[in-house]
C-alpha cells in the first residue's frame, strides 16, 4: 500500500514537472511568436513607405522619359502586387517583383541626365534611398525574430511541446532580392570628353 502511493506521488510529481514545463515552453513560443508579428509590421510600415513615394518618382521620371511606358506598367503592376499582398510570404514575393522594376526604372534614368537639374527627383531619390536603408534595418530584426523563434522551438523538449502547443516552424525569412543587391545608383557625372591626339607640327621648309 505504502509503495503503491508511493509510486503515485512520483507519477504525480513527474507530471506536474512536465506540465510546468509545457506551459513555460508554451508562454515562450506564443511570445517569440508575437515578436515576430511586432517585426513584420514595421516592415510593413517601411514597405508602405516606399510603396507611397514611387508613384511620385514615377511622375517626375515621366516628364522627361515619358517614352518608358514599358518601365512604368511594370512598376505600377508591381506596386499593385504588393499593396493587395495580405500574408507576409505574399508580400516578400511582391516586393522582390517591385525591386526588379526600380532597378531596371533607375537603369533607364541614366540615360535621361536632364533629371539632375530637378530638385523634385533628386529629393525623392534621397527618400527613396533612406527608405531603403530603413528596410534592410527591419528585414534583419525580422529575420533574426524568426531564427530565434526556430531555433527555440528545434530544442529539445520544445520541440515535442510544439507540437501539443500548435506550434511549427516559420520559414518566411525575408530574404534580399539579387536585384535588390545589384539595383544600379543612378550617376549623373558628365562623361570624359574623349581625348584627341596632338596634331603635329609641320615642319618648316
């Protein structure tokens, strides 16, 4: 009799030390969680930001490249894109479309230098490039929020716990597009005249 409550005091404990640590690990996840929902809004935040400028600096580009038709409908399909994402994958899908139209709108600006001369273009390319810092700040706290919260929920015991908790592992890193890496910078400086040989003297007869 003895051991036999003996025993069940054991089991007993053992499952009370198993159902704390579920409800710790469990408080963890759903905190990691909402840290990950508290980084994406302020990608999203930034995301707008840059979303809301374009159309601007499309209108000054057109005033002067007004031929790019090409350029322009593809920006504005890709801004389109991403202001009717709803889930984050569908979002960082739609701002890698954006980031490969800015790229190839800004490769088209060079070829027009009569923009350096408008202040209204040059004011927004400074906003835009700020907001472009601004984004890759956001995009790595959000990504380091989810490598945390994966790694977490990898360890043992959490990992079991995840499971019961309705946990999984969240793979929407938001990864820098190549063209994002390679958009060109926009460079006015007038071209080297080209060099011309001396003319020779004529020698004296």
């Amino acid at each position: 009799m003895v051991k036999g409550l003996i025993f069940l005091a054991v089991i007993v404990l053992i499952l009370l030390m198993f159902g704390g640590m579920y409800v710790g690990s469990k408080n963890q996840m759903v905190s990691k969680n909402e840290q990950i929902k508290s980084n994406w809004s302020q990608v999203d935040v930034v995301l707008q930001r840059r979303a809301d400028l374009i159309p601007n600096l499309v209108e000054t580009v057109k005033g002067i490249a007004g031929q790019e038709q090409a350029v322009f409908g593809e920006i504005a399909r890709a801004r389109s894109t991403l202001l009717s994402a709803q889930t984050p994958q569908a979002k960082i899908a739609a701002n890698q479309q954006l980031d490969g139209a800015l790229g190839r709108l800004l490769a088209v600006v060079e070829n027009y230098p009569q923009l350096r001369s408008s202040e209204n273009f040059l004011r927004l390319q400074d906003e835009l490039a700020g907001t472009e810092n601004r984004i890759a700040v956001e995009r790595k706290r959000y990504n380091d929020s989810i490598q945390d919260y994966n790694t977490y929920i990898g360890q043992f015991p959490n990992s079991l716990f995840a499971g019961f908790a309705g946990f999984s592992r969240n793979n929407a890193y938001f990864e820098a597009s190549e063209t994002s890496r390679q958009t060109p910078k926009v460079n006015f400086g007038n071209n080297p005249a080209p060099s011309t040989a001396p003319t020779p003297a004529t020698p004296k007869q």
